[in-house]
C-alpha cells in the first residue's frame, strides 16, 4: 500500500470518476485504475463498484475511505511539521 494509491483511490471515491480524480491529481484514467485495481488486489477486496459510469464505494470502500484521509491527514502534518523544524 502505497500513499499515493490512496490519494488515488480518495480522489476516485470523491470525484465519483476514474477521470476527474485523474484530472485532479494531473493523472491518466489508467493510471487511477491501476492505483484502484493494485489496492483492491492487495486487501482481496472490491472497493469501487463500477455501476453505469459512476464509481461508487463498497462497504468495505468505505472504510477504506474513511481510514486512508486519516492517513493522508497525518501524512501531511508530519511533512509540514518537518518542513517548519
């Protein structure tokens, strides 16, 4: 797991689309598929349901979700704190 997969995958659960997360993040639709498709491998779960066009969370999406802005929250309060040291 990656923390860059998790941004990905954040962006994908917010956005509602492979797409305008990638545009977000200034990433390819693929490349956000590839993030998605590597974490749902990892944990043997599905975390996007892909339903006419629109990526819609699983329940176990969802805690991901939940979890991973957590990490990406301290994550940039730990690079923001070094940077200021």
């Amino acid at each position: 797991m990656e923390l860059e997969q998790l941004r990905a995958f954040v962006a994908v659960a917010e956005e509602k689309s492979y797409t305008k997360a990638g545009e977000r993040l200034y990433m390819s639709h693929s490349t956000m598929s590839r993030a998605v498709s590597a974490l749902e491998h990892e944990f043997g779960v599905r975390l996007i349901s892909r339903d006419n066009h629109v990526a819609g969370l699983t329940p176990e999406g969802e805690k991901l979700c939940e979890m991973a802005k957590k990490l990406l929250d301290m994550a940039a309060e730990i690079e923001e704190k070094m940077h200021l040291s």
